[in-house]
C-alpha cells in the first residue's frame, strides 16, 4: 500500500497556510511572467475537467487540465511564478505517467530521459502555454526529477556544495552550503507531495512510516542519511532532514589549509594514532566530528587490520584491510535490530588491530573501554560533547546504559586508564569549524580525573566581516604519553609543544 493511501489520503494546503515568501528561482527572475495558458485542447479519451484549485497542484489527484496559471492561491495571494512553473510540471508529470500507464519509479538512464523527452513535448504542445526556451528547459528537469529522482529536492542532492538539506514541511527547503544555513526557493506543491518523496525515499529499503510510527531513518542510494517525522508528531508539516554523503571527505590537508588545525597539530596527531593511543573525538552534532574520526582513521598504518562500525557507514577509509560493520534497524515485527554494542562486542572476536566505532551514543562505551583496557589499544571514535571535560561525564552517563550496575568510580577509573586524548571538534558561530582543544587524559587524582590541554584554540575577536578570528596555541606542556610516541620513533621537537621560544610568548 502506498504511504499516501495508508495516511488516508492528504490533501491540499490549509487555506491559512502562510504567503510564500522565497526568492524566485535565478533563472525564472530574469524572464517574463509566465504567458496565460490557452485552453487545454479536450482530451480525447477524458472527459472534461475544470482545473484544480491553484494550490491543490494534481499530485496524485489525476487532474487533467493545467493549472490556470493566472488564478489566486487559496489564500487569496497571487502565485508566484516558482509556484505556477510547479504546479504546470505537475500537471505534465500526472500526463506523462499516465501516458506510461502509470509506472512509478523510471530509473534515470539515457532511454528513459529520450522517452520522457518525447513524451514531455507532446505534453507541453497540450498545455498550450509559451514559455521562453530557458523555462521549458527548467520545466523539463523539474519533470525528469519529479519521475527518477527525488523531486524538488533533486538539484539540492545533485549540488555538491550543499551538505545537508531540511525540508520543513512544504514551502520551507533550507540547506547548508559552506557552514552556512539558507532558505532555498525550492518548494513542494503540498504536503501531500513530500509524503510522496519521502515514500519515494523509504519504500526500496522496505522501511515505513504511518501516524502510528510516524518516524523514519534510512538512507539514499548514494549514502545520504535521511531522517523523516511527519503528523501527528511533526506539527508544521512533513519534516526531512537529509545528511548528504560526501563524495570526497575532506583529507589531512584540507583540514590544515582551512585552519581547522595546525600542521603541528595534524603532525602530533599523526604520531598519536601510529603510536596506537586511544582517541575520542568530541564535539556537537554538525562539528565534524566523523571528518575528524576519517582523517585519524587513515593515519592508521597499511599492515594493520581495522574493523569500523557504525549506524549508517560513512566513513572511507583507504586502507585496504578494512572490515566494515553497520548497525541494523529492527525488523517490522520489533526483532532482530543488531545494535553497535553487538558489533563492538563482535568485532572483539574478529582479530582487530584497530576498532573505529563511528559514535558511541550509549553502553556501547563500556565495552569499548574494556576493549582498550585490555589489548584493544588504538582504538578510536567520537561522541557527542561540548568540552573535553564534558566528554568525560557523557562516557560515564554512557557507560552506566550498559545496565552493569558498576560503582561510578569504576567507572570513572575505566576511562582514565583507557583513554589517552580527547579531541573537541567544534564549530564556531560563524560557521568554521576547527580543533578547540587537544586535551591528555593524565589519569585519577582521588576522585577526579586529570586533564591536561596540549592544544587549546584562543578566540581573538571579529573581524569587520563578522568572522572570528582565532589562534591555535600549544599550552608549553609536553604530554605524560611522550615516551609512548618516541618508542614508534616520533621525535618531536619540544618547539611543537610550545616549548618557550625566545621572543614568542604563548599565555
Ligand atoms: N574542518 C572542517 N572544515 C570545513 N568543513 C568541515 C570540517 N569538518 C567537517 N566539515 C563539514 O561539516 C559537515 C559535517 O561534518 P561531520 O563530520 O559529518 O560532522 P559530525 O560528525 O560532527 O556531525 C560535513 O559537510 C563536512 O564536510
Ligand atoms: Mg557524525
């Protein structure tokens, strides 16, 4: 059964749905209005329908006729012309399926965009309306992404400077480009219409989402992490958000050249993982944690077995002895859901020279210390913290969802023999994101546990632009573990660390 039919039905806007306000698209600002359509010619094998209602476009609904582009929306507004060129691909869309006896899903290939290009220009001539030829184009592609891809959002997906797209509800796309979140023109003709993409998105994967469970997480062909809640629970609309898979992750280098770190700092933390210390990435969702966790995952050494889990596999190591696990959602029925814990006790069984775990968000932690605590070192991962201190407290919270009942200093205790440095990712409020701290776990001091910063950013101030201007700075403290770097044979100089220099002053 299709999602629509199993939300019984949907429809069109309420009629106190609120102006739209987005930009029009670039190319459609520098043409004409569209020109009023003529009459649609009958069709021979339809009886005649009216129009539908301007804002109720014939997603699903088998209209007809084209949308009467000079009409008001419901709401008394006049349509814009983002909202016109919509509806009138709509229209051409429903006719064209129809013409192809309604088959769904057309898989993009060379053939189906000929048939589709045909049958688009039969469409057209019936819609009777003129538009300059940029505009029959960007009808043509609206098609062709509403019948293979994933509709208004398709160019969003195919622009590699977008990381992540929200859909909230349908006259709300926003992205972020370049750390920065933007309203884009980009819109759905209904609720209705994203419900459609959004099944669209989950049916291949056997997933569902209904008022009874109206959440979802799956994925897109290409890697892309796609979460969906809908009514009852998301109140303004069917909400999407979309995580794009990076084709390229960003490398060592990149990350330099951005300033996100020094070269010292990508120099230590070279010697770090070859050296086999157990590392936690921390830092905010969105910071760059996992392009963090990717780029020390391939400091790893080539003879090395590495066995990475994750919920959804994002990373990309280059080695070629990688093993890679990934969590499993439950079945419909509730069973059979392999969680990363499983996987992080499995993987201990699997002759691992190194484990990656993608995020520890639970009791996974507490295995994961007890695999460092005994033999397992080098292991890495992140998780979700805001300082390395806050750090601590999460993996203590975390390692109590084991649900072993263990005293906290245990605990506690567990953590500072395990892990050895703690890395905060952060992203700054105006968007750049950089290495805040890199900070040593010295041990227990009582009931406390020591940390040590080796690298710690400083905030300067604002330039006039609005961008915050920040310097990279070692503390002058050399690490605890540095006997551990030289027996790999690192050697670095004390200069590195912040060692006083004469006329430099570092605090
Ligand atoms: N140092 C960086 N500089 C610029 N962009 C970055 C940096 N690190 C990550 N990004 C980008 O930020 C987005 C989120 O990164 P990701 O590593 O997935 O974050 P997290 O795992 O913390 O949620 C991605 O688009 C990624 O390419
Ligand atoms: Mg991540």
């Amino acid at each position: 059964m299709s999602l629509l039919k199993r939300l019984g039905g949907g429809g069109a806007l309420p009629s106190n749905e609120p102006a739209v306000t987005v930009a029009p698209i670039p190319s459609m600002a520098a043409v004409a209005p569209l020109p009023q359509p003529q009459s649609p010619p009958p069709a021979h094998s339809s009886p005649p329908i009216s129009a539908p209602p301007i804002n109720a476009p014939s997603v699903g609904t088998g209209a007809i006729s084209p949308p009467v582009i000079s009409a008001p929306s419901a709401d008394g507004t006049p349509p814009t012309d983002q909202q016109r060129i919509l509806d009138l691909s709509l229209w051409c869309v429903d006719r064209i399926q129809a013409s192809l006896g309604n088959q769904n899903d057309l898989k993009r290939s060379p053939e189906t965009e000929k048939l589709l290009q045909e049958r688009f220009a039969r469409v057209y001539q019936q819609a009777g309306v003129t538009l300059p030829g940029e505009l029959v184009k960007q009808l043509f592609t609206m098609v062709c992404d509403e019948l293979m891809g994933f509709g208004p959002i398709q160019q969003l997906l195919n622009d590699d400077s977008v990381s992540e797209i929200m859909i909230n509800g349908p006259n709300r796309v926003y992205v972020e480009s370049k750390g920065k979140l933007r309203l884009t023109p980009a819109r759905f003709a209904s609720d209705e219409h994203v419900l459609k993409i959004i099944d669209r998105i989950i049916r291949p994967l056997g997933r569902r989402i209904d008022r009874k469970w109206p959440m979802v997480d799956a994925r897109l062909p290409d890697g892309s992490r796609v979460n969906a809640i809908i009514a009852p629970c998301a109140i303004d609309g069917s909400t999407v958000t979309i995580r794009k898979f990076s084709k390229n992750k960003l490398k060592i280098d990149d990350l330099v050249r951005f300033g996100s770190m020094t070269p010292e700092m990508a120099e230590f933390l070279r010697a770090c993982v070859v050296s086999r210390l157990n590392i936690v990435v921390s830092g905010g969702t969105g910071s760059g944690k996992t392009t963090l966790l990717n780029v020390l995952s391939n400091f790893i050494p080539e003879d090395e077995r590495i066995v990475t889990i994750e919920d959804s596999a994002e990373l990309q190591l280059a080695q070629d002895h990688v093993v890679r696990l990934e969590a499993k959602p439950a079945e419909v029925d509730g069973s059979g859901r392999v969680q990363i814990r499983d996987l992080v006790i499995n993987s201990l069984r699997m002759r691992p020279e190194r484990v990656v775990i993608g995020e520890c968000r639970g009791g996974e932690t507490l295995d994961m210390l007890q695999a460092m605590n005994t033999g397992h070192d080098g292991s890495l991962t992140t998780l979700h913290a805001n300082t390395p201190r806050d750090a601590l407290a999460r993996m203590e919270t975390m390692s109590m969802m084991a649900g072993m009942d263990l005293p906290l200093k245990v605990i506690r205790d567990q953590i500072a023999a395990a892990i050895d440095i703690i890395v905060q990712q952060s992203r700054l409020d105006d968007g750049q994101r950089k290495v805040t701290y890199i900070t040593e776990v010295q041990g227990m001091e009582g009931e406390t546990v020591v940390l040590q910063d080796i690298f710690k950013l400083e905030i300067l101030g604002k330039s006039p632009e609005g961008k915050i201007q920040t310097e990279m700075r070692p503390t002058g403290v050399r690490p605890r573990f540095t006997p551990r770097l030289e027996a790999h044979g690192f050697k670095l100089p004390p200069s590195i660390f912040g060692a006083q220099i004469p006329g430099q002053k570092h605090r």
